[in-house]
C-alpha cells in the first residue's frame, strides 16, 4: 500500500463516528488517540490526534477520493494500481494530488507542508500557478504568498519527527 497526502463530506476527524455511505472503516489505534481510516479503492489513512479533516467523494462514487485538511497532520497510504482516478488533498495553501504513493500532509500556522514517502506527488497553490512534483524524500512548504515553490530534501532528523506523530 501507498499513504496519500475532495464534493460532499463523508467523515470529519477529530475523533467522529465514520459514515457508512463514506466507504471507510474506523479502527482503533492501540493506546493512542490517533485515527486510522481503511476505506474502499485501497485507500488508508492515518490522521493525527486533533487533525480537523474532512474525506470526500468528489464524483459521487461511493469512494473516498479527496481529503480537506484544515489542522494537524494526515499520513495518507493509496495503494498502486488501485481503481479510481487518484487522490487529492486540499490545506488553506495547497493541494496535493497523486496516484498510487505515500505521503503527509501537514497543516499549521498558515502553512501546509508536504512530504512524500513513496511514489510522486504534485502540489501547487490553491490559486493556481506553477507546482511542483515531489519524489521519494522531498517535501516542500507552501505558504499564502506568491513566492515559487521550493522543493528541497527532508533531513532525517524532519522526516522522523513528522512520521512519529503517525507512529511511523
């Protein structure tokens, strides 16, 4: 499986009870207040405790396709060669779009960073613009300027810290 970093709102986080038009599945995670998601189309979703999220089924499908992220972080896992036509993730500052990969999506203090584990993801401003397609190891900051889009490689010490919170 590969974690992925939109349409009416199936489940919302913050610890909510799952719908089940959404297609996913709840399961507690052992000793922690985080959540994890297995939804249909071979989605799974790790989301930190407090995020503020919501999943969406942008064509109305009865698949999660989408995720609005407004706090916190998501650990997002779509595995390769999964039906459906991809999945995306939108913060306040960016979207983050892909298919088949894993990744995080961080929201806070008037940015979203996103970080790619596995595969490649594409990311720009909501508003439109000049993206950037991340690899393996990269990650970039997205705030609400106009400023070009950086992609830079995580040092070891960013990556662990954010994957901890997933208790990766």
């Amino acid at each position: 499986m590969v974690p992925v970093l939109f349409a009416f709102a199936l489940c919302t986080g913050a610890a909510s009870a799952q719908s089940p038009k959404s297609g996913c599945a709840l399961q507690p995670v052992g000793g922690t207040s985080r959540q994890l998601l297995r939804c249909q189309g071979g989605l799974t979703v790790i989301a930190e405790s407090g995020a503020r999220y919501s999943l969406v089924d942008r064509n109305k499908d009865g698949k999660v396709d989408a995720a609005k992220l407004q706090s916190k972080a998501l650990l997002l896992d779509f595995a390769a060669g999964s039906s459906g036509t991809g999945f995306q993730v939108s913060t306040p500052q960016a979207i983050a779009a892909v298919r088949g990969t894993k990744w995080a999506v961080d929201v806070a203090a008037g940015k979203t960073s996103v970080f790619v584990v596995r595969g490649a993801v594409a990311v720009q401003r909501p508003t439109g613009g000049t993206g950037v397609v991340l690899n393996p190891g990269e990650g970039v900051d997205v705030d609400q300027g106009t400023s070009a889009l950086t992609v830079k490689r995580w040092p070891r010490a960013r990556v662990s810290a954010l994957m901890a919170r997933f208790g990766q």
